[in-house]
C-alpha cells in the first residue's frame, strides 16, 4: 500500500467459513435464528487508518470491488461512524481496506472489514472498552461482527452473534473456489423462506462434529459438513451446482457452499492435497484460492 501520509494505525481480521449452517423459521423481527459452527480461514482484511479532516474511505485489492460502496453503506464507515458517536468523538480518518476476501462470496468479507476497522479505530482513539462492550457494538453491525472481531472458531446461535468459542488444535486445509459473480445474502434467505417453510432448528451440532472439529480430523469431519442455505444459493445459481460437482470430482472430500454463497469450499485432507484439487480446479479455469483454517487466536 502506497501512501504519502503516514499510517497512524492498523489492523486486521479474518474471513469466515460455515463448517455447519443451519437455519431456523424467520422470527417476527425478520432474522432467522443460527446454529452454526464459525471458522476463521487465513484470509484477511487489513484497515490502515491515516488521518484526515473528515471521514474518507479507499478500497485497494486485486480483486473486482466494483460493487464495493466507499460511502455509508460500507459497513467499515458505520462502523467508524458507531465507535466515534460511542466514544463522543468526531468521525474522522481515511480508512484504507487492503481486501482478500471475495466481495459478496459467503465469508463475511464486509463484517471483517468492520471488525478490522473498529480495531484499528479503537487503537487510534485509545478506545478503553471492555470485551462485553465491543461485542455489543460489533452485534449493532451485523450478525457476523462479532464473530470476525473474535477471529477464531466459535459456535454460534441466536443470529451468529452469540458465541461460544471453540479450542481448535490443528488447522483444516480447504479449497476455496470463488464464482465470478455474487449473491445477494437477503435474498438467499428469502428464497431459503419459500423451499424451507416450517424449518427447525436443532439445539446442538451433530455427534462427533466438535471432536472432529477440534482435532483437525478432515476425514471425520467432511460427512458432517453442512449448509441449509445450500439448496437456495443453488436454486437461485444453477451454476453453483456445477462447482461443487467439479470441487468434489477434482478429489476433495467434501464440497459445500460458504455461507450464503456463492463461493465454494472444498476440504481436503491435508496441505499437500489442497494444492492437487487447486491444481485439477485451475486447469479447467477455476478462480481457486487454497487456504487453511486459524487454529490459534490470531490478530
């Protein structure tokens, strides 16, 4: 990153994939409540606050940010909007979001843009808050805040935003093969809604997950994958369907949608061959990116 003004403060926080997603009835103030199992990949999202009059946003990234706002529709500007009326201070800094994460790919590329940005804030302003009140305004920016501000693995209920972290000893080595188009996430809900009426939540994940989970046990662990916004991503993308056809095909042992889609995970056995289904992936003119899970706390 190239700039002529110094850099007062940074930070950084990770994207996300949904190891298990599943989906409750949509409640009567229009959420849908989640169990679902959080994992931080290392891929990141890096703010770099440089001082400014006023408040102003940059985006810079190797990847098509077309559709990216650089105004208040940016959840990395409300969330410096959010922190500064908290801490009664006037909004100000150039945000400069250095962005890995696929644009509206199913991991949480804007909530980490968020979290990274009330970090870096947070440093900047010498923010004294404690753990509960950056939860709280994290929670106040969308239900997958939270999560990238903690930045590890968790389960996660109610809408995302009620975490219970998980000890995650070895990491997972997954396949992310990123479409070349997005998905909006409401209206993968909506549709969700209409193929899933009466939908019920379970209370736990399913036996052997957490185990499997923890370990790093990618065998174990690949029957257990789920996605209950799977079939809608699919329904509303056709083309979707293909990838994972063509992920698992290549040899990973399981292929689900992240998130609300439309990227695709892959997971594989081990490093060596996340690398082999990339390589198999790329020939036929996949955007392929091999990446692993955070197996410690990371920052």
């Amino acid at each position: 990153m190239a700039q002529s003004s110094p850099v007062v403060a940074s930070a950084r926080a990770p994207g996300k994939v949904n190891l298990g997603l599943w989906v409750g009835p949509v409640s009567s103030d229009g959420f849908h409540p989640l169990l679902t199992a959080f994992q931080a990949v290392d891929v990141w999202e890096e703010v770099h606050v440089i001082d400014a009059d006023d408040l102003q946003l940059e985006v810079v990234s190797d990847l098509d940010i077309s559709g990216v706002p650089l105004g208040p529709d940016n959840l990395a500007w409300r969330a410096a909007i959010l922190l500064a009326d908290h801490l009664g201070l006037d909004p100000r800094g150039r945000l400069v979001i250095d962005k890995s994460v696929p644009v509206a790919g199913g991991m949480a590329g804007g909530s980490a843009d968020a979290a990274a940005t009330l970090k870096a804030l947070g440093q900047h302003w010498r923010a004294d808050l404690s753990s509960a009140q950056w939860s709280e305004l994290a929670t106040q920016l969308g239900s997958d805040v939270p999560f990238c501000l903690l930045g590890t693995a968790a389960i996660g209920r109610g809408r995302g935003e009620q975490l219970d972290e998980v000890s995650v000893s070895s990491p997972l080595h997954l396949v992310m093969v990123q479409a070349d188009f997005a998905l909006s996430t409401a209206e993968v809900y909506r549709h969700y809604d209409q193929i899933h009426p009466g939908a019920t939540l379970p209370t736990e994940l399913p036996e052997g997950f957490v185990a499997a989970w923890q370990s790093g046990d990618a065998t174990a662990l690949a029957p257990l994958l789920h996605n209950d916004l799977e079939r809608a991503a699919c329904s509303l993308r056709p083309e979707i369907s293909e990838t994972l056809a063509a992920v698992e095909q290549a040899g990973a042992l399981r292929a689900i949608v992240s998130g609300s889609g439309p990227t695709v995970m892959g997971l594989a056995r081990d490093a060596d061959h996340a690398h082999d289904i990339a390589t198999t992936l790329g020939d036929s003119g996949h955007a392929v990116r091999v990446t692993q899970s955070l197996p410690t706390r990371s920052g």
